[in-house]
C-alpha cells in the first residue's frame, strides 16, 4: 500500500493511518519506507506529515531517522510543542545530549507549564556531567542540572496536553491542569 503525493489533511490523515497500521501490523520495513522520500525531500511535505513520519520514525526505533524528520518539522512549524518535545527525547536516545538543551529553552518558551520538559534538560545535564573533567566544570554543570530540576518541581501549575489534532481550518485540544500548589 502507498499514498499518493498530494497535500492537505485528507492525505496527511491517510498517510497517518497507514504508518500505523503498518506499526500494529509489525511491518517496521514498510513503516520505515512510507517516509524515506520525506527524508530526502522534507521541504516538498507539510508539517503534519513530517511529525507523523518522525513520530513513526520514533516507533520504530530509526532514531537517527526520526531526528531528521522532527529536525525539518520545525522548519515548517518552529512553534511546535510536540516537535520540540519529541526532538529532545529522541537527542537523549541518540547521546547527543549538548543539542538538548536549546531545544529545551524553545520548548519552555511554548510550553512553560509542563514540568516534563525541564526533565528533559536536567536529563541531557546529567549525562553532559558525565564527559566533563574537573571538579569545577562538574559542579557548573551539576548546578544547571539542579536547577532545570527545581524549574519543573517548583511550577505551581501543571499543564499537560493530551491531544491536539489539526484540521484544514481548526485545532481540536485536550488536557488536563493541576493546581500543584495543593500538594504536601
């Protein structure tokens, strides 16, 4: 099965439901192939496209793959939330832990409410620390850490998205908010 070229969210749907039938199926050859021609053509796809192959890319442990695919995403879409996300997650898979945390700073420029993102740097940070020799390049490293940690456990409110499905000329979204302000 194939989707034929084209543009617009019909397509995008289409292509969408195919990479993850091919998933559930446990076809990762042909999952991996419905995105090749995007890897080496980024620019002739829209954003949607692009973040569903990378999330398929992801899925199918083609990390190298799917930083690319999240990488031209933001091209198209340099606000992206999930994109960001999804490009620090998959940096830490690859060890590239130094590209981390300026995705991390864009990331918490769009979405300051979600602690899970000054993880993702705190994280990058901990395995940063690990490369670096002397005691005081250590200790300046450990500091950030520490406090990309404390950014996120210290929010008073807490925002997760759940779900945000684009339309042609609308944006369905989810998700919860916790006052964590409450918390012993």
């Amino acid at each position: 099965l194939a989707v034929p070229g084209g543009k617009g969210a019909a397509v995008s749907n289409a292509r969408q439901n195919l990479q993850a039938a091919l998933l559930i199926a446990g076809d990762t050859a042909s999952a991996t192939k419905s995105y090749t021609e995007m890897l080496g053509n980024p620019a002739g796809y829209e954003y949607q496209d692009l973040i569903n192959a990378a999330v398929t890319a992801s899925r199918s442990n083609k990390n190298e793959d799917a930083a690319k695919l999240f990488e031209a995403a933001l091209q198209a879409n340099p606000y992206s939330r999930d994109a960001l996300f999804n490009l620090a997650v998959t940096y830490l898979n690859l060890g590239q832990n130094e590209k981390v945390p300026p995705i991390v700073t864009r990331l918490v420029a769009v979405d300051p409410s979600n602690p899970q993102d000054y993880t993702l740097a705190a994280k990058a940070y901990v395995e940063i620390a690990k490369t670096r020799k002397g005691a005081a390049a250590t200790t300046a490293v450990n500091d950030t850490t520490m406090m990309w940690f404390n950014k996120g456990s210290q929010l008073p409110v807490e925002v997760t998205v759940t779900e945000m499905t684009p339309g042609e000329k609308s944006l369905d979204l989810a998700g919860h908010v916790l006052d964590r302000r409450d918390k012993a």
